[in-house]
C-alpha cells in the first residue's frame, strides 16, 4: 500500500517499470514507509497537507525545473522572477494563506528556486524593528507588492562584525532627513539577494551620526529604484555582483549610496527614534533582535541544510543498489556497489545524520518554542543558551551535511559529477550554508564562550541553563563497556559523548586561565586557544545531538518496526563519531584500546544491517522525482536511459560554430585523403 | 630583487600600487622567494624558461582567460578548441617542440583550458599498444591534425573494472573485418574527452570475440565522424554528455556503436594479433601496460592537483592578509584575519601539504624514471611497488589537496563563494582527480592489497621491495618524547607514522586471518575488512611523505633560509596530520595523553611561526595574476576594486527582459502612488 502510494507520486518516471535491481530492494523494508514518512511530517495528516502543496506546486508546468542544469545565470534569474509572480496567482487560486498550514510546504515544493525571498526578510525586520506607524505605512505595500524589498547589511568589507560597518546616515536638522554615505569601497553593500536586479527599496544597515557623535549601528528604509521605470534612484549605484558557486536564481547585489537622503520617519524606530531636534532616544529592550538572529539560524536548517542531504542519500543509495561494479564473488554477477563495505561506510553514516539532525531540528525548535512564550511575558533569561546552541548547532549541522553531500557525490563516480545526477547542484548550495547567516567558526566560537562560562559558573556551583548542566556531572574515569554489544546502549556511548564535551570544555578553560596567569592578555590568550575552543563547541553539540536522538528512539512507538530501525540509526550515527574521532575517546584512557576495538567492530556490523533497509530508508523522505531533479535518483531507478535522454536535449547537442571556424580549416588538408 | 621580479611579472594588475597590508608581509621574508622558487622548479635556468613560456602565453589575447567565468558552456568549449588550434602556430612561431624543454610549461600556463587533450591520449595509446605498421601509418595522421583523435574505454555502465565492459567487436572472417557494437546502453561509451563535439576518430575498447569465443579487451581504431563534413559516419550515434561540475572546455561525449565495420588492420596489435583465418596470437609482455596506467597517475599530480591546491593557498593566504574583521585587541584596528590562530589553523596546514606533496611528486618521479630505466632492460621488478605507491599516492594526494581546496574556499566567507575568487572553479576541477583515472577508494584497496602482501612476506623472512621493508621493522612500544621540543625532530614523528603504518597494516592482516580461519570465504573477509585496509593504504603513503619530506629538507642548502623554514612547514604537514588523526596515534599507547598534549602546544606554536612567512611561501609558487584568475588573489591584494570592477562587466548586468515581463506589471498598479 505504501509503495503503491509513493509510485503513483513520482509523476516524473516517465520510462516506466521499476529497475528490478531496486525494486528487489523494497520488498524486505523491516518497517513501514509510510508511517515513517508520517513520522518525520509531524503526522499523516501533515504528510497530507504536505504531498496536496507538492502537487499542485510540481504539476504546474511554470514550475518546471526540468531545463535548470542547461540555463544560464541570466535565465535562472528570470525563471525565478516568473515563479515568483506566479506563485502569487497560484496562493491566491489555491486558497494557501501566509498564515495557513500549506505556506511551510511551498518552498520546499519549490526546491528554493524562486525570487523575492529577500523581500519577506524586508518585511520581517519591518515588523520587528519598525514602529507601528512604519508597520502600518510599509507592511501593506509590501504585501501586495507595490514595491520589492531587500536587505543591506553586509559590505563588501564587512561581513560577520557588524560594529565594524563603514556606511553613514548623518541626520540634517534643517531638512529632517538622513544623509546616507557609503564613503570607502569597502563599504558598499555587497550580497543583498533580490537587490541586483529586482528591489525597488531596501533596508540599509548605517552608522547613524548626529551632530558629530556616532550612536551605532541603525536600519534605514531607502528606496533604490523608481516605481516609474525600475530606473535607479539619484545618488544610487546598483548592480549584480556576477557569477557564484550556485545561487544562479537569485540577483545577489551590490549598492553604492552618494548622499541619498530620506526622511526621518525612515528610520525603523522601535527601539530608537531621533527627535526633529535630533535628541537619540533609546525604548524597550533590544534583545528582541538577538533573538531574531536564534530564530533565522534555526528556520534554515530544515529547508536549507537537512533537505539538501536528504536528496543527497536518496539519489546515491537508489544509484547504489543499481550501479553494479566487480565482482564480490567469483563467478557471480557483478555486485550492487551498496554491497562493498566501503560504499556502505560512505553512505550510510550520511542518511543516520539526517535522520540524527531531523530529530535535533525538532528539540530545537521546542526549545526555540519554549523560550518565545517566555520571551512573551519578557523572561528573556534562555536567550543565552539559546543562542549558544542555535549557533553551536548551526555550525554543526551545516558543516556535517555539507561534507555528507560531497560524500553522496563522490560516492557516485563519474555520473555524480555530472550536473543532471543533482548532487552537484546540491552541494555548492549547501555550501553556502557554512557562510551566511554566521560564519561558522565565529558562530562555534560564540558558543565556546558561554560553554566557557558556564563551566567556571558551574564549578563554582552556581546554576547553570538545563543544556548545560552536565559540565558540572561527576566524571565517571573509565568507560565500563565489557563486549561490543555494550556499545550498543545507549548509556555507554552518550556518557562517552558527554565525557569528552566535559574534558574538553575544561581543559581549554584551564589552558586560558592559566595564559591569563602566567601574564598573557586576555584577548590573546582567548586567540591562542580558539582552535580548543572550536572543539569543545563541536563536542558540546555532538554530544547534545547523540543525546537527544538516543531519547527520541526510546519515545517511539515500538510497532511498524520503526523504533527498532531508528535505534539502528541512532546506534550508528553514535558510534560512526566515536570510530571518526577516535582520539577524542582515547585520549585519557576513559576509552581503552581495547574497547575502541570493539567500537570498531559494533559500528561495522550495523553497516551491514542497516544496508538492508537503505533504500526503504530513503524512500521515507519521500521526494518526488521533480524535486530531487536528478536523473541518478529517480524512484524508478533507469539511471542509464535517463542520463542519456536527458544529454541529448543539453544545448551542448547543437550545432556549434566551432567546426566551420576552426575543426574544418584544421583538418581541411586531408579531406578525402584518409 | 626577487620582489622587482615577482612584481613585474603580474601583469594582470592593472590597479597599480600594492595595497599595504600586502606589502608589508612581503618586507619580512625570512628566506629568499627567488631562491625557493627555483627550488620548487628544479633550477633557476627552469623558472627561466617556465616564465619564458608563460609570458608568450599570457600576453597573447587568444589565449585569454578574462571572460571565464562569464561564459556558458558552448563558449567555453568553442574557446577551447579555437585555443587549441591557435596552440600550434604559437608553437611553430616560439620554436617549442614536443620534446623541448617548454612543452612541459605549456599547459601549466594554459590553466589547462584547451581542447584535444585526449588527442595526445589517442596518439600515445597507438604509440604503446600499436604494431610498427599502425604506429607509421597513424601517427603521422595524428601530428598534422589531418584527423583529431579521442580515446573510447568508460561506459555508461561501466568505470575503472575494465573487464566488465560490454562493447563488443566480433571477427567477420569473411570480410576481413570486425563489427563493433554497443549492444545494451549501459555499453555505451560515455564520458571519453573531445568525443561530444570534435574527435573524427578515437579508439574504441571493446570484449573481442572470434568463431564465438570470447578473448577479453582490446582497442580498435573507429572513425566516427566524416573527414569531408564532420557528419557521424554509418552505425554511429554521439553526442556531448551535457553539463558538468567542471571541464565546460571540454566535449565529453558519448558513443553507441551499431554494425560498425572496421578492417582487421584496426585493431592495435602490438601485443595481440588476430590473424586472417581467425587464430588469435599473443605476443610480447603486456606488463608496459600497467606501467603506462601507473604513469598516468603519477603525471597528472603535478599539474591537476599541486597546481589547483598552490593556486588557492595563494588565493587565500593574499586575501586573509587584505581582510581585516573584527579586533584582536580592544581599542586597536580591525585584525587582519590571518592573525586569528583559528584561520592559521585552516591555511596554513594546506601550504604545508603543498610542499609536502610537491616533494612527493618528486619522489615518485625518481622512482618512475628508475622504474622506467629497469623496464627498458626488461626487469619488471619494480612493477609491483611503483604501482602501489603509484595508486596509494594518486587517491591520497588527489583527496588531501581536494579537501584543502575546499578549506581555502570556506576560509575565505562569501568572497570564496563568488566564481570572481577562482576558487569555486579549481574546487570543483580538482575535486574530478578523486574519480578519474581509477576511482580512490578502488586505488588505496590495491595499495593495501600489496601491503597485506609485502607483510605477510616480511613477516616470514621473504624479502620486499625498499619502500615496504619497515613493515618488518622491530616496534618500539612508547613514543620516546619528553617535551614538546622533542616534537620537532623528525625521527620523532616519522617513527611515531611508521608505528602507525604498521599496527594498522598489522592489525588489518590479523582481522583478515581470522575471519578466513573461523570459516567466513576469502572474499567475504577481504569485504569484511575493507574500511581498515583503506586506513592501513592512507597511513602507508603518509608515513612516506613524512618521511620524503623530512629527508628532503635534510638534504636542502642552509643558506638562504629555505632549509629552516621548510623544516618548520615538514614540522607542521607532519604534526597537523598527528593532532587530525590523533586516535590512530594514542590506540595502542605509543603516544600517551600527555604526548598528544605536546603535539597540540608544538603544532599551535608552528602556526604562529609560519604565519609570518606566509605571504612569502605563496609568492614563491609564482603564479601570474592571469593564472590565478582571481579577484582576492591578485599580487597587488587590491581585491575590493577588482571584485566590483569585473562584477559590473557581468552579463547579469544587461538589460533583463525579467522587468517589463514580470516586475513592471506586478508593481504597475503602485505607479506614482507611493
């Protein structure tokens, strides 16, 4: 029934019949795909909802990315501009509201190839940084779109260190308005997506300045283009910043401002307002916005970071079990490539990160849940660790599925390298995901920081947030596993876990108070210990996530077979980091040699178990063949045929005038000499 | 001096004066660039000629890169070909010849970016596997371009197991000829270079069968498209593969073969004839075959993967010098952000293994050559050990630079992301290494087959090749070390690599011994071990790098300075791998706790050290600004003003008719409202 269900989905087989190869693959799933899909939905009637907006969404032929691997940047940037209008139309025809339970699905369906996202990030800061008469005045215009938002914070020479920003906004008593100034080049506004090409206004981010004095940084509503002719206002320069890694559909850009001027009412003034007289009034608390930044690095992991991955496994493990290569027994057939052990250690620590990273989305966002509603009755005390494990885990989450997506490529070969597998497309964007929105190593570094403070706090027996509390654990001295079975509890391994997040986190503290000590400023001897420090954050979420999926398999229900695969999972992705990171266990003996060992031997054997359910596990995620857009991945697994429709339509197919300019003069001595 | 030289050479720097924050690291050198890039060429008479060539490249405006990242792939290849041909009448006008001492230069300076590269692959298989007669009928041919050549062994279905292809070529005793055909479409070729769009010919690799018998693989010699107007010739269809990660410059085609009739003369005989009646005859050793493979794993290295990682590490290290983020101290300007210990800990172990592998490549040069020597006198000896180090050190170099390439990439935020850098574009190049020319993970399990082997053989007294005689070695139980001093002797770490060689060499064969004595069958067991072979084939080839890189700064000039700061890098390539790989070292309690501590301090002060000479140790690679094709790399750091000049020439600036279709409609009903 189930799999009756997910092969009329995948509208994109075209060829028909399943590869017998992969359909023999489906017959022993040891649980139930569809309750698993429902699983990850948050429920069969999310699962619902769901698969309804991917249809609509994948059956509109505007839709089509079936041409995306053969456009140009300038045609992806169209495409995106003409998505992005429709699905205005097709919201409107569907009934799908901003606020309805569809609106979470469409940009999934969309696979994020559209235009505008940037002006919903104008209208959010609007909302939480501008006054309600700016809200009442720009929040309508921006919803009908009678004008297109973007962003300006990042400068060509700033990105991360906001403080450090270079552009001005000088107010001028006499006129009542601000005069904006980028005044070096590295201070012109770099990455605005939407800005290059589509934005009719933005929200410039300046160093406000009132009569001589320098209040910081402040957002400033500027209009860049005329709504007559989309020609660019006085005093602006704007463009396109070129060609990326990826991103081709978005008109990332760049903004130059020459004293453009605008009313003081532009300035988002929740939190600050300048008076006719120019007298700077601060009002309310500005955690808010710390808590914005929680909130945009927590939304994009699902979307922008567990998806891709998802993708990933999906095409490599179905291409896997088709792909066949050598032979594993003389005189047999050639073996399915998922059958070498190899293939398996590629892979399948991948799909158990998905599975391991899906279940820390959700105890993220409880949490980010939890602390709205407290921040609603302005308890702002789980801000900090919320911050710290919103970056922690960011960082985390996009490094890993960015090195899995590379892993599923290369695992591919040759057909991995090519554009129509999908995977290429997949990882340059993930890419990206390691950079924006905080880079990784500073955002790691913000949560070392508060690890940092907390174990001082913590040992000296003050509270400590709830994440955070096992810092100040009694250390258990040796691991107390017997057998390689013992490996498969997970008691033994999470306290392993959280035993080198606790050493590491306290031994970096020691090292930076004793540079302290022994004369070393403060500053530099947090620098010489920032490569310790990236560790003990990494450890920290490592040991958070382990944690988290070993508690999430014991709620599951133990029918359909599903609690007993996820445990398979849960026991992989944990000893897949020990066996990975082997010297962090090691090291002081609270790991023996011998134990390791027995690491090694648990962590391979649940390769071999956890093969045989790979396609099923994958299939869970339940892409249609559209979305995954990848001729190695479809459910029907005709890789070969499909690779070789699809090249033949690639404009590399038609003619060139390379043959008249150059082949032909070349070879033209020979001509009918041979 | 050096620096007049260096300075004069990058005439891609249009902007002028070099931009102080540069400039200033240059001032310090502690050794001279001049005398280490001599060093790095071979010669100083070298440099002289590599310049030499790479000014009558890089001044000729045919040959120019400047549009590159603009251009779509139909551009690209039709650059490539127009290069290509282009490439002989420079060649003719300078006097370079294929034997001269500039060939070698040429496609350096070319950045690889020409067509008929597997011209040269069609005319060395015919030099090696053809008789005398196909050899002067064909090559003459092939030199004179009176037929451009490609090279048909990958299938669809089929990559680096040769035996499995399915192309199939029967003997027609008849008509005196063979009848090629691919008979399924996993048979068909796919992938082969300049096939797509160019080649007239190529050689086709294909299961011989006479009378019905099967006879394995061998090549024949297809023409596939007309000599008159380039039409497909009768039988054949091929095409282009379409879009790839990288090589848009290059038409890599596919191939379905129909009732293709060639004479019996077309099959390359050197080795095996088919005679008129049919009978199949043997001739000759067909080892020079494995060496040929073996030579072209060793020679890509060179110019595919050091090149690629130098170029980024030049990239990077010049932009994290110009980049200033955030403060180091409070009160002080922003840090250049190569002073943050965590951006040294990216970087700076990328250079270190530059130079290490660039020492490794010529270790195996030598060894080749020697190899080489030896065949000629027909001593095959050296086959079995070339061809290990040869496979092991293609997959770990390939993989070691990809990855530091993708490092240099991250390092450098959202500049890096930008096609503008240059560094998406050596990423997604280099990253092919790993996959062609035999699939990495296939090459380090032969590495590890010829390990298990030499083991087994050491370990009962049998002698074994030079490189593999330590595996016999008597193993010190504790690492000697007592400080962290101790740390930066050579003997230290490079016996602390062979321990771990050897244990996981060891180790592995144990597993193996027992697995087949408790009954499990022999290939089973080979499976079964296959994740710890590949540890045991990596940890081989890194012990000998270690090792070459240490005896080769042993043997460097004291003067100058080059010998201490290439003992500093030989410290860091060696202690960056311990501190990443620390389990490997702390298993068995060779190294202890505190030991892996010293290791830490030795290697985090080796960053701060060779921090400062950073800036110099990329100048030395010498590449131009043209070769790097950079914006945030080019030797004048004036990375701003690059990025914004070449992103307005963007074709993503042009006129969009994305305006008056979607974006003039959507907001017309606002006109003049707001």
């Amino acid at each position: 029934m189930a799999l009756l269900e997910t092969s009329k989905r995948s509208q994109g087989s075209v060829l028909g019949s399943v590869n017998p190869d992969l359909a023999s693959e489906r017959q022993t799933a040891s649980f139930s795909v569809e309750k698993l899909t429902a699983l990850l939905d948050g429920g069969a009637e999310q699962t619902r909802i769901r698969r309804a907006v991917v249809e609509a969404i994948q059956s509109d032929p505007v839709f089509s990315r079936e041409y995306q691997y053969f456009e140009t940047q300038n045609e992806r940037y169209e495409a995106a501009v003409r998505k992005a209008v429709h699905l205005q139309k097709k919201m409107h025809e569907m009934g799908w509201t901003e606020n309805g339970p569809e609106y979470k699905y469409i940009y999934r369906a969309l696979s994020g190839d559209v235009a505008f996202l940037l002006h919903r990030v104008f209208m959010r800061s609007i909302s939480v940084l501008g006054s309600d008469k700016q809200i009442a005045k720009w929040i309508p215009l921006a919803t009908q779109h009678r004008l297109i938002g973007s962003y300006a914070q990042t400068e060509l020479g700033h990105g991360t260190y906001l403080q450090g920003l270079e552009t001005t906004a000088v107010f001028d008593t006499a006129t009542q308005e601000f005069i904006l100034n980028t005044p070096k080049i590295s201070a012109m506004k770099w990455w605005p997506g939407d800005m290059g090409r589509s934005a009719t206004h933005t929200v410039v981010f300046a160093q406000l300045y009132i009569h001589g004095k320098c209040y910081g940084i402040h957002p400033f509503i500027v209009q860049i283009r005329s709504l007559q002719d989309h020609s660019l206002c006085p005093g602006i320069s704007a463009g396109d910043i070129g060609p990326k890694m990826n991103f081709e559909h978005t008109d990332n850009g760049y903004l130059l401002l020459k004293d453009v001027r605008v009313p003081r009412e532009n300035m988002l003034s929740k939190f600050c307002e300048v008076r006719p007289d120019g007298t700077y009034v601060r009002q309310g608390s500005q955690k808010i916005n710390y808590f914005t930044m929680t909130a945009v690095r927590i939304s994009l992991i699902s979307d922008e970071v567990l998806t891709p991955l998802m993708k990933a496994c999906t095409i490599a493990t179905r291409y896997s079990v088709v792909r066949r290569q050598s032979k594993l027994k003389p005189g047999e057939q050639e073996a399915k490539i998922l059958d070498y052990q190899t293939q398996q250690e590629k892979l399948l620590p991948q799909l158990a990160a998905a599975y391991a990273f899906h279940f820390t989305n959700d105890y993220l966002q409880e949490l980010f849940n939890r602390g709205y509603r407290e921040i609603q009755k302005k308890n702002f005390d789980m801000l900090p660790e919320l911050h710290a494990l919103s970056s922690g885990f960011k960082a985390v989450i996009t490094q890993h599925c960015t090195a899995g997506v590379e892993i599923c490529l290369r695992a591919c070969g040759g057909h991995g390298y090519s554009l129509l597998s999908g995977l290429p497309s997949l990882y340059t964007k993930i890419l990206a995901s390691c950079i924006y929105e905080g880079e990784n190593t500073i955002l790691l570094l913000q949560t070392a920081r508060f690890l940092i403070k907390c174990f001082m706090a913590a040992s000296a027996g003050q509270p400590v947030p709830p994440s955070v509390t096992y810092l100040a654990a009694v250390k258990h001295r040796k691991c107390p596993a017997k057998n390689k079975l013992d490996f498969l509890s997970p008691d033994i391994y999470t306290e392993a876990y959280q035993h080198v997040a606790i050493r590491l986190t306290s031994s970096t503290a020691a090292k930076l108070q004793d540079l302290i000590q022994s004369g070393v400023k403060k500053h530099d001897a947090w620098n010489q210990c920032t490569v310790q420090l990236v560790q003990a954050a990494k450890a920290h979420c490592h040991y958070i996530a382990v944690k988290n999926f070993a508690e999430t398999v014991e709620k599951l229900e133990t029918k359909a077979g599903i609690q007993k695969i996820m445990k398979h999972l849960c026991d992989l992705f944990a000893l897949h980091g020990i066996f990975s990171n082997s010297g962090a266990f090691l090291h002081d003996g609270y790991t023996s040699a011998a134990q390791m060992d027995m690491v090694t031997a648990s962590y391979l054997d649940l390769l071999a178990v956890i093969r045989k359910d790979a396609v099923p596990l994958v299939d869970a995620f339940d892409f249609t063949d559209q979305s995954l857009n990848s001729a190695l991945g479809s459910y029907d697994g005709q890789v070969y045929q499909r690779l070789y429709e699809w090249a033949q339509k690639s404009p590399t197919n038609q003619m060139s005038p390379a043959y008249e300019r150059y082949l032909k003069p070349l070879l033209h001595n020979t001509l009918s000499k041979l």
